[in-house]
C-alpha cells in the first residue's frame, strides 16, 4: 500500500532545494493519486546560513546517509550535486533502504547511473531525475515514457544555459569570450569556477543521460567526445555569420550501425534553424525517431522555479507508483555502450585559417586539400582588422574526422600559414 | 497483480489501428514494466477490406461493445473515432467493466471527458489519450505529468496540420483557399468532408483536452470560441505579410481571473516567431507555468507512425500501473470551467477594409474608430489588383472584443466602404 503522507528528506538546501521548499507551502493542495507530500527532514552544509524559506521547525540532520535511511522519510531528494562524496553515499543508502529517490544530480546520474538503476531495481522503487536534464522541461519524461512506442536514433540540442547566453552575448555585442564570461560571473549566470559548463562537461553529463534514455544503454560518461567554448573566438563567430551560422554548443547522441557516439561540440548551425534561435540561457532538443520523426522542445534550463518543479513532478511520479525500469530498459537488460571512435564519424566542417598576406596562399591551401580528399563547400576570404594575419574561412562537404585531421596537420605546415586551422563541426541537424 | 501478458483490443484498423499492429509486430521486444502486449481481439467496420497487416490470425469482433467487455482482453484501445455512437459506447462498456482504455478519440475525450474520467476512477482504470492531441508530440503526458510542479496559466499553438498545411501553401504559392484545399484533399492531406478540419472544430477538441488537463477544470467544448480558415482570403495573407506577420490558425487556452477562455481563430503571428516558422502540417505549443516560464514543443501532429507511437506510449503507461488522474485532478474535484464570456477578452486586432478609391475615406474610419476609442497601432494602404476596391489594413492597440465589433459594425456601414470589415486577432504568444 502506499502511503497517504510521504514524508520526505532533502538533502541540499541551495537554490534547487529552497525553490522545492516555497513551492511545497505554495501549493497545500498539492495532492498526487490523493496524497500528501510533506518534509520531514533536511540536511545542508550550513544549518544556520539565511534562507527565504524558515527550516527551525523540519528535523535537521547533519549527515545526509542518516537523512537518507531514516525511518521518518518515505521518500529522499538528493540536490546537494556532485558525482560522488555525499550525494552518492546518500543515494546509495536511501536506494539500499528501499526510499525511493528523486535527484537533480547530472554528475552522478551520468556516471554512476548503471550500477544506481540496478540498486533502484533490486529495491523496487523508483530513481528520478527529471531536473537533471533541461531543469524545467520535461526531457527525461519524454524520452523515457513517450518515446517508448518509437526507436529513438539520435537526440541533438543545446543543454547548458551559461554557454548558450556567453555564446549570445558575444555575438550580439561582439564582446571577447573572456568579457562576456566575467559579466556573466558577476551578474551570477556563471559559477566563479566556470570549467563545467564552458568545458562542456555539463552538457555531456546531460546527453550522457539522454543517451541512456534514448537508447537503452548504460550511460557511458567516459566515452562522450566533449569540446567546450572556451576556445571559440569572435573572429569565428563574426565569419560564420558572414556564411549564415550561429556558433551554438550542441551536445547530441546519435545511434549507428557502428555504435554509439556522444558529442559536445561548438557547432555551426544555420540562421533560422531552431537551434540557431535559441537564445541567451534557454535549453533546446531534437528528439529523431524512425516512426515520429522529429520533435523539438525547448524551455528554462536552469533556475529556482523551474527546476524545483520539475523535482516536484518526479514527486508526484513516486507517489503515483509506477513499476518502470530507470532508463526505458531494466538495469540488467540494458544494452552495452559501444561507442563510436571519433576518427570514424562523417560531417561537414568549419575550418578558419590565418594566413600572411601574400599571393599563391588560397592556392595552396586548396591543393592541399584537395590532395586529403577534402572537397570544400564555399570559401570566404575577408580583410578583419587587428586579426594579426588575413583570416580565410572554408566549409566542407561531409568528410570523415580522420580525413579532416589529417588536412588539418597538413595545411598548419604550410609556410603562410600562421597558426593551427581552427575546426568547428557544421551541426547536422 | 498485473498480468504479464496484456491482452488488447482494437476498436478501429484505420491508418492508426494499423500503425499500431505495424509497430507490435517489428517490436517483439516491447515489454514495458516486463509485461508482454498482445493483441488479442479487433474490430473495424469492414473485415474483408485489404489491409497491409494480415489479421487473419486475430479473433474477430462484429461489435465494438463486445469486443470492449470481452474476458479475453485485459485492455481496450479505442480508434474508431466520432463523439458518439459505437466509440462512447465500447469506452463506456470498457470502463464499467473496469478494463483500462487507451484512446485517440479527440472528440469522445472533449465532449464527453469529465463523464468518462468520473467511470475511469470510479473502476480504478487509467483512460488515457496522447494521440488524441498533436499526434507524436506529447503535448498530453507533459501537461497531465510534467508540468504538476507547476501552475499552468496558458497554453497556444497549432493543433491541426491540415490548416497549417493550406495556409503555408497559400502564403507560399499564391494560391486561393479553394485551390490549395482541392488540392490537399487530393494529395489526401485533407479528408473529404474537411468541416472538422478547416473549420476548427478539431483543433477546439484538442484545445479543450489540453485546456482540463492544464487547469484541472472539466474539458467544456461548448465554451470553445471557433472560427476556422474556410473565410482566410488570400488578400489577408499578402497584407499581413507586408505587416510583418503570417497567419496561422492558433488554438489557446487561457486561464483568467475572471475563468478559462478557449478558442481557435486564424490570427497574424509575428514573423520569426516560432509559430509563424511552423509549417506545413507540423504542430506546435507553448506552454506557460508561473515557475517554469514558457515551453515550447513542436512536431508531427498527425500520421500512421506517429500516432501509432503515441498509442503505444499510452500502452506502456497503462503496463506501469500508475495511480494518476485523468484530468490533472480527480474527475470528482475537477474545478468548474467558468468561461470568459468573448466580449470581454481583449487583445490587438487586424482590420481590413475594401473601400471606394475616393477622397476622404481614410478620414472617416479614423474618425469613426477614434469615437469607438479604438487605437491604431499600424495603417496600410496599398493597391492590389483585381481585389474590387483598395485594400485598407490598420492594426489596434489592445482593445476589448466589444469595442471592437461596435466599431466594425460602425464602419462597415461607412458609405465608402463596400464590406463588413474582415478581422483576425493578432496573437498574444
């Protein structure tokens, strides 16, 4: 029998937490399959720091693992992040002590998540984590429930925020990376140590996730080819607008014959494409399936609101009991990760050179491609002041990476040819 | 106990009921919750008619009542269609005898939605209907389950791609209402009969389900306010064009403090916006929560293979066993649907006039909106060939609806003008 009143742990208290708090006494009526939800203990780093929400009268623990197996909880939220330490040994118990779990935790759902469904599955309960992916908009639940009458091939979209309004901004007021990210700091759209969202490490945790949903395998956090935007410089956003792009950090996941291939790449991707005109810190998803074909959602990624109710809907869905494996199949039934080699994928491709000023350069950059088989798109050589050399900005028609890197290497021993040729994938979708 | 073999009946072996077969059979491995799904009756109204899937093998039903209340089947999934007659009959027999029934049936769930939630609860069985609305794109899953950690307070887009369809042509091709419906029908994108489809009626069902399961109210397809696309003349397409606009048939459900609006109207929405970029026969909503903001989601709204997904979805659904109400809230304590009454909606407005081509007739609608208190936003004149007279375009400011059919009602009696002012709502989304 399930409970009318599930009494419910938190652990983490933090913007995430503390949206979960105001929403639960916002919402008295809220009431799902006609029970109620109610707090009946909490756990923080800090018991005494201020906060909008008064906890003096919810049980403190000091240690979430008690938190986690205390028989006054019927169900355990985990928002205190980060793929191990005490959010995996809080998980760990509560599943262990047969809790059903709800977490916002991208990290370790990424890379602990096999052996977690299995606990989650050994206990019969479920493990949720709707706010782990896209904050407010429900990709998990529609990859996990209303993808289950299609075969899902590939899922491509913008899933960090911060990288997405660094990305914006530079564009729209042709600021520096580095500008734009100490503005974002400041106005606290970025963390003070940026490294997991402008790395893109982030948005691999998420369509890591996504790809176990998706696909049916085991996340495979290890296997993700992941690029973040740090090295994206306006001069490449100015040129690939000049061609009719948008620079856009897409994170995809895509089926093969071959296997499985998980990417995060600074992308070029067409003005006028859904992606493209997804601004500022707004998330965006395709979702390819073989008998629906394309869907696209897109919404709030981040944020107080919209994140804790995306957490308060996997509330509802604890206490509505449903029997469903974690990701779309049973822990032990999931299908092996085999991952693509990053060598073997085909695409089209960005390629920025910067060259000395003189004649026969265009000659023999294109000879040398045109020696590795590279067959080139269009071609757009543009006088840029203060660039230190004359900027040349080629596209390809799809070509394999190998092929690709091998053009690269080549046309960066090229005598007028200043430094590296800066790639960026052409976006597929 | 739930079976390990569901054992299902199909109402219905249209293009959806077939899709459905199609999709069991190439996916013997669906096992949702690690049950097995098994057709094991169906009926349609011919049984000889060829079909692409051989259902010799298939116990037949003569009667759709029988089928529904048969002890061989487990669950009832009803594709037969219409309001009334054999579909309401076999859902209610179903529910009563307390089999779970997963429907497409936008007509049965609007009209009739609060009775059948209120038999469906009372028997303790899901009644579900994803591919009722937006075909593929579960636009119902995420409002029933997704947004419950949220309070909805609208939702807006394109329902029905027949519509989208012909006006995208229209606008593309320069094509008449008539001709580009002749052809649609031909090309079987539009049925025979198109009244539910170019009249709106079919987006009003749609947008009444979404309406009961975003506000917790009962659906109340009376209180739709329908116009369709049959009075969209090419003309209004040009000009709302040079306005910067495209027309599109937008379904919205609103909730107010004065009660719950739903309606269809064909209406300018911005170009660039992403409902003016839905095109053809793709479908599109915005959601708006006050936590989670706006999530948009877009995709196919029709199809054998999409909605034969969403079936199997709901399927699956009903395998997990969850304990969820049909509509948001517990068809007991569905709210009342209190209807705005239309004369009190406001919002910003499209007039075109066909006047005489002499002096002073711009002067006398000025005057006569002026005196009505109707501010104009934008005013257009711009000779078109062959439209009987010149073409006036204004646009307002917000104004309420009452205002706006005095003042039309005003004009149209204007000396000069030879038409009852055509109006179409601008979009608020």
């Amino acid at each position: 029998m399930s409970p009318r009143v599930w009494r419910i742990g938190v652990a983490g208290l933090g913007t995430v937490g503390g949206g979960l708090l105001q929403f639960l006494s916002e919402r008295p009526d809220f009431a799902p399959a006609g029970g109620r939800a109610v707090i009946t203990g909490v756990t923080a780093r800090s018991r005494s720091r201020p906060r909008s929400i008064d906890i003096s009268a919810i049980p403190w623990f000091d240690d979430p693992v008690a938190l986690a197996t205390s028989p006054d909880i019927d169900l355990f939220v985990e928002l205190v992040g980060g793929s191990d330490g005490p959010a995996k040994a809080a998980v760990e118990a509560a599943l262990k002590a047969g809790k059903p779990v709800v977490t916002a935790n991208k990290a370790l759902i990424a890379e602990h998540g096999a052996e977690l469904a299995a606990l989650a599955e050994t206990a019969g309960v479920p493990l949720l984590f709707e706010a782990a992916v896209m904050g407010g908009t429900p990709a998990v639940k529609m990859l996990r429930e209303a993808m289950v009458g299609d075969d899902v091939v590939g899922v491509a979209g913008i899933l960090n925020g911060t990288c997405n309004f660094i990305l914006s901004e530079m564009e729209q007021r042709g600021a520096s990376f580095a500008d734009v990210l100490s503005e974002a700091q400041r106005m606290g759209y970025a963390e003070a140590d940026p490294t997991m969202d402008v790395g893109g490490f982030d948005a691999a945790h998420k369509v890591t996730i996504l790809a176990a949903l998706a696909f049916g395998c085991a996340p495979n956090y290890a296997a993700a080819e992941i690029e973040g935007i740090d090295q994206v410089d306006l001069l490449d956003i100015r040129l690939a607008r000049d061609l009719g792009y948008r620079i856009r950090l897409i994170a995809s996941a895509d089926r093969t014959a071959d296997g499985v291939a998980v990417r995060v790449h600074p992308s070029l991707v067409a003005q006028g494409h859904p992606l493209a005109e997804t601004r500022g810190a707004l998330n965006a998803l395709f979702i390819e399936g073989t008998r629906i074909g394309r869907i696209f959602i897109q919404g709030p990624g981040a944020g107080a609101g919209p994140t804790a109710a995306a957490v308060a809907a996997d509330i509802a869905d604890v206490m509505t009991l449903p029997v469903r494996p974690v990701f779309q199949r049973p822990a032990g039934d999931l299908k092996p990760f085999v991952a693509v080699a990053p060598t073997r994928r085909v695409g089209k491709a960005y390629l920025r050179l910067l060259v000395k000023d003189q004649p026969g350069v265009i000659a023999a950059v294109s000879e040398t491609l045109a020696e590795c088989g590279v067959s080139i798109d269009s071609f757009l050589q543009k006088p840029v002041e203060d660039a230190g050399g004359v900027p040349i900005v080629l596209t390809t028609h799809a070509i394999a990476e190998s092929v690709l890197t091998d053009a690269i290497n080549r046309i960066e021993k090229l005598p007028a040819v200043l430094e590296r040729p800066r790639l960026l994938r052409i976006a597929r979708i």
